[in-house]
C-alpha cells in the first residue's frame, strides 16, 4: 500500500544528507510527496521499484545532490 508519509520521510532525509537547509528540505519533500501521490493514482499496478525509479526523477527536478543521495544510499535491508 502506498504510504505519501514514506516518500515524504525518505525524500527529506536524503535532502538532509545532501546538506539542504531544514526548510527548503520541507519544501522540496512536500513538491515531491505529492508528485508521487498524484503518479500513483494515474496507475493500476505499483510497486516500491516502480516508486522508487519515479521518485529518482522528481527529485531530480527539485534538486539533483538530493536526488544523488536518495538513489545511492538506498536502504535495502
């Protein structure tokens, strides 16, 4: 189940990483979250790759360190 707080959470972190202020983090995580909400409500079948691969792209709108850090310290445990 697609949970917004997640992407929201994983796309703030990863601004953090790439040392982004505290509020332009916000920002940018909350353009995102709701990209990807809007994205998933236009498709039939999602799963956490196919997220993740779309995430990766939106970020790379907002910021490109932001998104470097989110596609590269993917948490695979």
């Amino acid at each position: 189940m697609f949970d917004e707080r997640k992407v929201y959470a994983s796309c703030y972190a990863a601004c953090l990483s790439a040392h982004i202020e505290h509020i332009t983090a916000e920002k940018i995580a909350d353009k995102v979250s709701k990209e990807i909400k809007k994205w998933v409500k236009n498709r039939k079948v999602v799963t956490s790759n196919h997220i993740f691969i779309q995430m990766v792209k939106v970020m790379k709108k907002h910021d490109k360190n932001a998104a470097f850090m989110y596609e590269t310290h993917r948490d695979i445990s």
